[in-house]
C-alpha cells in the first residue's frame, strides 16, 4: 500500500508540479503535452508561458511579458524572449529523489533596465531534486541550486532553493518555496533575507490550474514595502 501511494503521488506531480512558485521542480511532462499559462504581478505586469514536451524528460518553454500592461500608462516590455530547458537525469524511485538538470532565463517580476535584471534574478543554470512521499494526500519535497547570467550588479553566487507541497485533496494543492538569493544579497535590490512565495493551486479537470500567489513574504525586495499578491492561470493539454 505505501508503494502503491507512492506512484500516485508521483502520477500527480508527473502532470501539475513541473515547478512551484518560480523555483523548478526535476519533474517533467509526458511526452507529447504542453501548457500555456499567463501569469500576473504587481506593477500591472503580465507573463505568458509555453511549456512543450518532446519526449518523457526533455521539455522546452520560452516566455515573455512586461510590466504595466496592466492598467494605465506605457508598457515596459521585457528586453528578450525567456527560455526554459529541461532534461530528467533519472526517475524518482522509493528510495531516491528525481534528478533533472535545466536553464531559465527568465527571472521573476518587473525587469530593471538600470541593472540590466529582472526583481529577482532567473534561476539560469540549475539542478533540482524532487521527492515524493504518501501523507494523507501527496506530499512532495523540492530542492535545487542555479547560477543566474544576470551579473550586472556585481553578485555572481550561485543561489540554493527549496520548496515543499501538499495536497489537501484531489484538486487543491498548498505550494511554498523559499530562495536563498546568495546572488543577490548586497542591498541592491534584495536585503539578504531571500524570497519567501506560497501559493494555493486549484486544478480543474487535469487541465487548468488556477493559482494564487503571495510574492516576497519577507519583504526582501527593497524597492517594495509589502508582499505581492499574484494570480496565474495555467492550461495542459496534449498533441
């Protein structure tokens, strides 16, 4: 029975937990699938998404977006097209953990053209571990380290993250995540306190995911006085 819980919690995260909040999951859509999302922020910002499926564990995205498309006033448009990469190194197994390497260039909120970066950094080159376990529902562990290309401020450490879910039932999942941001500590823009992102997630028919995000629960970033409330919708399907 704990074997059997196991794969369903691994089915579960196979198709919705590809990442949590902005921190990358070492799950992987099925081969052949794809989703679209848009994503919004604070400053009137907005995000679109395309994630596609080659195969069992390569997946591909590229994203774009800009602030104050929102609202009134000129649109500050991203400078470039974000791209997302994804190959599954190994499985998840009883006793191990899923292994995936990727790169994203996409960082999270408005981009700041001084610094040449986005509010919080892309997570660039990265590693990450997922775990799965049966605890009343699915319970899953997340882990990973990346080096951003956003070097412009002078901080170029690698950043650790971390994040855990959990079900509560068959289409309501809790997310949370935290972001060390070793990469952005000098008072620039981040304070050394790291991001801090929850989200509640509901799915709706295997297919739509509708998420709401509070951004920077610590208040880390300097230009900004309190965290951000976000929501994103998110559509799966297959060709």
């Amino acid at each position: 029975m704990f074997i059997q819980g196991i794969g369903l919690a691994q089915t579960a995260l196979l198709i919705h937990s590809i990442d949590l909040v902005e921190a990358p999951t070492a799950v992987t859509m099925p081969k052949g699938s794809y989703h679209v999302s848009i994503k919004t922020y604070d400053q009137g910002g907005v995000l679109s998404q395309l994630g596609v499926a080659l195969t069992d564990r390569f997946m591909f995205g590229i994203s774009f977006g800009g602030s104050s498309v929102l609202g009134s006033g000129s649109v500050n448009w991203n400078p470039q097209v974000g791209v997302q990469l994804k190959y599954q190194l190994s499985r998840e197994e009883l006793n191990f953990p899923a292994l995936a390497i990727g790169y994203n260039s996409q960082g999270a909120g408005g981009y700041l053209g001084d610094l040449k970066r986005y509010t919080e950094k892309s997570k660039g080159l990265y590693i990450a571990l997922s775990k799965s376990y049966s605890l009343l529902g699915m319970f899953a562990v997340h882990a990973g380290i990346g080096r951003s290309f956003e070097l412009s401020d002078g901080d170029s450490d690698p950043s650790i993250f971390i994040g855990v879910e959990k079900s509560i039932n068959s289409e309501l999942t809790v997310l949370s995540e935290y972001n060390f941001a070793t990469d952005d500590n000098r008072e620039i823009v981040g304070m050394g306190k790291g991001y801090l992102h929850a989200a509640i997630k509901w799915n709706l028919l295997d297919k739509f995911d509708l998420e709401f995000i509070v951004r920077d629960i610590l208040e880390n970033n300097v230009k900004s006085s309190s965290a951000s409330r976000e929501l994103m919708i998110r559509y799966f399907e297959k060709f």
